[in-house]
C-alpha cells in the first residue's frame, strides 16, 4: 500500500522463553502483511546483530505464521545478549538494521530487553521507530497492578499442575518437595503457584527483602513449618521457594559452600546458587538435630514452563498485544511499550519505564500489603503468633520437636515478629 511504501519491520525476541511469544509474532506478521509491509524476523535476539551479521534475519509470510499462535517457543529463536553493555555493540546494531533497510522494530522480551529496546531506538535516532512486548513468566515488568505479562498465566497454571502432582506423591510416600521456582527479581510466578496448588507454603524474596536475611531464617521458617504438620499428624508437604530469595541471603553464610562458583575476588556467585538443594540439606540438618527424620526433595520447575503451549488466555492476550504493536508503528508510534488495559491499547512511554534513582527498568514485586498476598500468607502452614500465645497449641507443637514449650520458644518464636498483621476487610474504626 502506498502509504506505507518504504517501510520495512523487523521482529526480536530477547531473554528466556515465555509461553505466547510465537503469537505475537503471528498476529504482528499478519497485520504487517496485510498492509504490504515486509517483515523480518531476527534469529536470536540481538546477538548476532551485535555482531554485523546480516544473514540472521528471514522474511516472515502469512502462510508461515498463521497457525503459529499455538506453539510455544520461539520460532526466530531469542538469546540474553544485551547491547547496551558495550557502545561498539550498540552502533553495530543500529548500523546493521540499518543496512537491512528496517525501518521499524518490535522487540519482545523481558525488563532488560525493554531496555536494550530504548536504547536501541534513542542510539537510531529518527531512523528507527522501536516499541516493545513486554513478555516474562516472572510477571515483575512495570504494568498496572492487574495487567500481567504474557505468558505467566500459563507458567502458573502449568505450574501448579505439576505442584498438584507432586502434593499427590508427597502424600501417598510421606516426605516433603521443596520445589523452586523461576523469579530471580519478584516472587509473582512461586506465589500463584503455591496458591492455586495449595502448597504447603510459599518463600518469596519481597518477604526478606535484599541480601542480609540469614540463612537460619529460611532454614527455620521451613522446619518450623514441617513440625506443624507433624503435630497435626500429617507427614508430608510441599515448599514452593522463589529461586530469588537466594539474593535475600546474607551473602556471609554462603561462604562456606565448596561447589559454587567464585568471582575474581573469592566471593562466591550468588546466582550460581543451588537454593533448593541448599535448603534441603540445612533443614535436613536441623531436623536431624531434633531427632526428626523425614525425606525432602529439592525440584526446580521451571523450563518445563518456559516453551509450553500458551492456554487460550494467553494466546488472546498475545494476539492482541502483536496486532496492536504492529498497528501502532504503522500508524507512526513508536517509543512505548505495548499494553491492554481494561481491554484497551494503552502505549507507555519507554521513559516510564525507567527508575529515576537506578537509571534501569523498573520491576514490579509483590505487594505484601495486598488482600491478594494476605489471603495466601493465611492459606500457608507456618508458625505463626497464635502458635505461641495458646499454651495448649504451643505444647503440641514444641512435643513434635521433642522439646518442652520454652525450649521451642526460644528457637523458632523470633520467625513470628515479621508475620503480617492480620486481614481485616471491614475498618473497625
């Protein structure tokens, strides 16, 4: 079509896979065609634009795309390589699009690619118009409080069936799963698991908040939660554990762990952490130290997640967000990342996305003064106030530790002191 001669869009998916990804490149293919304007598709994010290469791209047809929105994946593929890490790198994308004759960019991906989207379209100038999909299963990307970002609504529902499968097995053999799940900034996707599975509880890093937690408290908050159930007289459970809650712990206990790596001044990786079989072993240990002898196993989910079939939500949801960023650049927009709101395309500037004080996106975590996180801290197995305040209770209890009630009070009574103050619907006051 004439008025979009010499238009030229190119589609990049960055970061981890994320169920619907395939969909938005569908429905923005489509749309994009239908108007006469090519579309490229770029093979692994923007690595191999980093590096000049101008073979990493395919057109994308209808034909190729349009029953696309079933699969998961990525059909172009994605990768983690950050562009703004390094100027040189930077100019080589720019030029690189550049020499392929694209003028408008779709980027698809997570709080780091919306970065690298920005800076991509500020470093083109008035060459290159950029917008940006925000896609994460982690859910922690800068949107109003009801919107999530594609993809984790299938991660937590897929999810909370293997949790679901899992409850079944640690009841039918007596033990305990400690499963961790993917969130290294926002405890969003553990939290809707362990609540729509109704797992036994739920660790998120917002409750702990950054590096200094001791290990003990973690340690503890989990024994403390077995030994409920052992005084209920129930033997088994499952601990759904945010793979970021590693960054809570005070970085000192994990000094002493052999089998991590190391950075060039001796201090240990924190991301190289094993979390879930740390836990494991630590309150396996302190168990142990009471005479209690259980079975615990550590399962990480998480990439059975990542590349599964997005559910009809996410694949209406995703098609939306593809026709509307392809839309918006062909109508002249650019700069903002794409949203759906009450069930209207509302485009946020790139520059709202941006902490003022640390320069880089911002992320969403959990509100743990929400309705929504309350109902599951009440939900959850875990040593609370009224444990300790009812004689009666603590006695039960303290007995299935093999302690008397002071003893138990003495160990585990401080993990009550950040318990959130109970949920009141109805203002007394």
């Amino acid at each position: 079509m004439e008025e979009y001669k010499g238009r030229k869009i190119a589609l990049i998916v960055g970061g981890g896979p994320a169920p619907g990804i395939n969909s938005v490149i569908a429905a923005a293919t489509i749309r994009c065609r239908l108007a006469g304007v090519p579309v490229l598709g770029v093979r692994d994010g923007f690595e191999r634009l980093m590096k000049g290469d101008t073979d990493c791209v395919e057109p994308l047809e209808i034909d190729d795309v349009s029953r696309l929105h079933f699969r998961g994946g990525s059909v172009i593929g994605t990768s983690r390589a950050n562009p703004t890490k390094d100027a040189a790198a930077l100019s080589r994308v720019v030029s690189t699009l550049a020499t392929l004759r694209v003028t408008d960019l779709i980027t698809i991906g997570g709080d780091d690619t919306a970065y690298s989207a920005m800076k991509v379209e500020a470093a083109a100038g008035e060459s290159l118009r950029v917008v940006h999909v925000p896609k994460t299963i982690d859910n922690d990307l800068d949107l109003p409080p009801n919107i999530d970002t594609f993809g984790f609504r299938t991660a937590r529902h897929i999810g909370s069936e293997i949790v679901k499968n899992l409850m079944t097995d640690a009841f039918t053999t007596s033990r305990w799963y400690f499963v961790v799940a993917m969130g290294r900034k926002a405890g969003h996707l553990a939290l809707g698991i362990g609540k729509c599975a109704g797992a036994t509880l739920t660790l998120i890093p917002e409750e702990f908040g950054l590096e200094g937690t001791p290990l003990t408290v973690f340690v503890d908050t989990l024994a403390g939660a077995i030994i409920k159930r052992r005084a209920e007289g129930r033997r088994h459970g499952v601990a759904v554990i945010a793979e970021g809650v590693v960054l809570s712990i005070d970085p000192a206990d994990l000094e002493g762990l052999a089998d991590v790596e190391r950075d060039a001044h001796g201090h240990v990786r924190i991301s190289e952490v094993d979390i879930g079989q740390l836990l494991k072993t630590r309150v396996k240990a302190k168990l142990a130290e009471l005479g209690i002898d259980t079975t615990v196993v550590s399962k990480d989910i998480g990439y059975e997640l990542r590349c599964a079939d997005p559910i009809p939500s996410d694949m209406e949801y995703t098609r939306d967000l593809g026709y509307c960023a392809a839309k918006y650049l062909l109508e002249g927009g650019h700069g903002a990342m794409v949203s759906m709101q009450g069930g209207h395309f509302v485009p946020i500037p790139f520059a709202d996305l941006i902490d003022p004080d640390s320069g880089v996106t911002k992320v969403r975590v959990v509100d743990l003064e929400s309705t929504h996180y309350a109902i599951a801290r009440r939900y959850m197995i875990r040593l609370r106030k009224e444990d300790f305040s009812d004689e009666s209770r603590l006695l039960e209890i303290a007995a299935a530790a093999g302690l008397d009630a002071e003893e138990f009070r003495a160990r585990f009574e401080y993990l009550t002191e950040s318990e959130p103050v109970p949920l009141r619907l109805i203002n007394a006051g």
